[in-house]
C-alpha cells in the first residue's frame, strides 16, 4: 500500500471520529485538469468528511511556501490539516498527490493522480458516473491521451485552461472556477443523462455551455479565443528559430546509440512540443529561460532515462555553490530534494523523463549557476550507461565545475 493510501485510510479514521473543518484548499498556480476534478470532488463528496468544505477558500501556492509551510509540521499534511484546516491539492508532499517527495518517503502512486486519490479518500472512486470522468482525467494526466479521444482537439477544457492562465496568469482564479464548473457541470449531465457522450471519457465545450448557460463559461470561451491567434504567431516564430540551432549528438545507452540534443534560449512555454514536432531525430531538449533557469525535457518513447543525470547535475550544482555534498542521501531519486531544490526530477508514467531547474509551477526556484558545457558533460556521462540506481551509484566523483 503506498504513502497517500496509508494517509487517506488515517484521514477517513480521523474524521469518523472528529469531523475536519476544511477552511482553505490550497493547489499551485498551474492546476491542472486533475486538480480541478479533485476539487470538484471535494464540494461534491466531501461534506461528510469536512462539513461545510463548500465554504473554503480556494488558494494558489508557490512550491516553495508549500515546503515551508509543510515544514512547520515535520512533512505531515494531515496534522496541518487537522491543526489549520488546510488542504493541499496536486502538490508533491500531500496524500492528495502522487507524485514522489521527500515528506511521502519518495513514493509514487502509480496509476493515480490527484483526482483519483480524492475520489478514494471521499469514497466516490467507484461512482459511475466519476468513473468516467476520472478515466478521462487520469489519462490527460498522465499523457496516455490520444487526440482523436476529443470531438475538437482545440476546444478542450485542457486546452482552455492553459491559455486562460497565459491571459491571467497573477489571477486565474476565474479559469479555475470555470473549470471546477465545467466538471460538475459534465457530471450532472451524465447522471442526469442528458450529455449524449455515452462511455466516451471527453466533452466539448459548446455542449457545457448549452447545458450550463452561465456566464463564466462565455467568458472562458472569449478568452481562449483573444489568445489563440497570439499564440500562433509565437509558435510560428518558434519553429522559424530552429532553423538556426544544431543539434549536439552524443552516444548512449544501450548500444552506444546516437542521441540528439538541441539546446535553445526561449521563453515560449511548450518551446519543446514544437521541437519534437519538427524535428524528430532530437530526442532531449535543454531550454534555457531569460531568467537562467533551465528545463530538460526528453522525447516521450525515446526510453531515456535521466536518472544518472539527475544526480550528476545536483552534485555538480552544490560544487558550484560551494556546499557539500550530503552523505546518505540518494542525489539520484526522483521528486524534489531538500538538499538541491533547484533540480527537480520528474518520471511521468508516459516515459518522457523531465528535469527541471524551475517551472511555470515553480517560479521561485532560483537559477542554476551551472553552464550548458556543465548540463552538456552530466548528459554525457549519465546517458552512456545503464539508467539503474546500482550503476548511477558509481558516479562518486563529480565533474569539475
């Protein structure tokens, strides 16, 4: 049984006992469509367990005030929901996310994610009717999707949401909202009967605003619309840029195969979707933002792993800032790290390994110090072998920085 199972068994208990009063519910400021589902969840199911939960705040977080609030109560987000009645959703370190973190032991829920674990924890998981939108749900998350899933690939709630957050980022309160909305609002109609969608796990915005007829969802709809030809015209500048950049190849595991990596200064959020896009022998991008902060992102099928890199890359970041390096602590796992924050290592079900010095979702992160010669060298080293926790082990000295 993982970490957040043992966690929502221990929260059910307590709350039998003792209602939870839930006065805020706090997500970070990109939620996705799973943590938007979570929540509708909780106003739907979740009375019995947080009377009154209807009530709470909905609040966005930066990653970094989340660990410091979580370390106020020595990693436990159930004592500091029992103490201050706050809910973290969809962020690593919470029984309510599945992703690995130092507070949860590094344990990932495998096949979960934070609308599943919601749905465990308020006992609604084998509800027909969420069933359907948790199946759709859990495969956006985990980017087992297929596009043609959708009635119109454009006009989805997905979609939508992330354009409304490059229209509002400061203030996505009301996109969030609509999208709370638009899952009720695709529950109701499957219970009631009323959608027409059948088993099909997907929606289309134009029948929930048929169906809903309230103001937030033209307002939604408008603008995603007033940033869609903007943001064509940056994807199109994009593309034009790669003309201009030359892939490095190297050689790795296994076989000693060739290994293309572009590296690229931009500041276009999904920059490495259109790489993948056009060029399809770059298998790893490594995209340096104005603010110094960098991303790794590999092809999603490539089967590399970043695992050796990671801990090279965290080994070699402390050298440059003149800290040691910890004992017994494993530079390697996935999640976030306490001892080295500034790299995040992310290994989604889909198979395309992440590595990020900061994130839209994390923009406190401070930027790394290390060059593109230095991620250059750790991509060198970490892909030539095997990606086993036994074979990374054997990188005790770091390169030279």
């Amino acid at each position: 049984m993982s970490f957040q199972f043992r966690q929502i068994q221990r929260v059910r208990a307590i709350a039998k006992a003792t209602p939870i009063e839930v006065t805020e519910i706090i997500t970070h400021h990109r939620p996705s469509i799973d943590d938007a589902c979570a929540i509708a969840i909780l106003f739907f199911h979740g009375e019995k367990l947080f009377p009154a939960i209807d009530t709470a705040k909905i609040s966005f977080w930066n990653r970094g005030d989340v660990d410091l609030l979580l370390d106020r109560y020595n990693g436990d987000s159930v004592q500091l929901l029992q103490e201050t009645g706050k809910l973290i959703v969809g962020m690593a370190g919470s029984f309510l996310d599945e992703h690995p973190h130092e507070y949860n032991g590094q344990a990932r829920a495998d096949n979960e994610c934070a609308a599943t674990l919601t749905a465990r924890l308020t006992g609604s998981y084998d509800d027909p009717c969420w069933r359907n939108v948790l199946r759709f749900v859990l495969q956006d998350d985990t980017g087992k999707r297929m596009d043609h899933l959708y009635l119109k690939a454009g006009q989805t709630l997905p979609n939508l949401m992330k354009a409304a957050y490059r229209v509002d980022y400061d203030n996505c309160d009301w996109s969030f909202d609509a999208a709370v909305q638009f899952i009720k609002t695709y529950h109701l109609a499957l219970e009631n009967g009323t959608m027409g969608l059948g088993d099909r796990p997907n929606w289309h915005i134009d029948h929930l605003v048929e169906l809903a007829g309230q103001k937030w969802a033209a307002e939604a709809g408008d603008k995603f619309y007033e940033v869609y030809s903007e943001s064509m015209k940056m994807s199109k500048a994009a593309e034009a840029s790669l003309d201009s950049l030359r892939p490095i190849e190297i050689r790795g595991w296994p076989n000693l195969r060739p290994i293309n990596i572009l590296f690229a200064n931009n500041d276009i959020e999904s920059f490495q979707t259109i790489v993948f896009r056009k060029q399809p022998k770059i298998s790893v991008v490594v995209l340096r933002r104005s603010t110094g902060n960098v991303q790794i992102f590999t092809r999603k099928g490539s089967q590399i792993d970043l695992t050796n890199t990671t801990g090279l890359l965290r080994q070699m970041e402390l050298q440059a800032r003149g800290e040691a390096i910890p004992q017994g602590v494993n530079l390697f796992q996935a999640g976030e790290l306490k001892v080295c924050k500034r790299w995040c290592f992310f290994q989604p079900e889909s198979g395309n390994d992440m590595l990020l010095n900061g994130s839209l979702t994390s923009p406190d992160t401070i930027a790394t110090l290390l060059s593109n010669d230095h991620i250059l060298q750790a991509l060198t080293l970490g892909l030539k072998t095997a990606p086993t926790s036994q074979q990374a082990k054997q990188y005790n000295k770091v390169v030279p920085v």
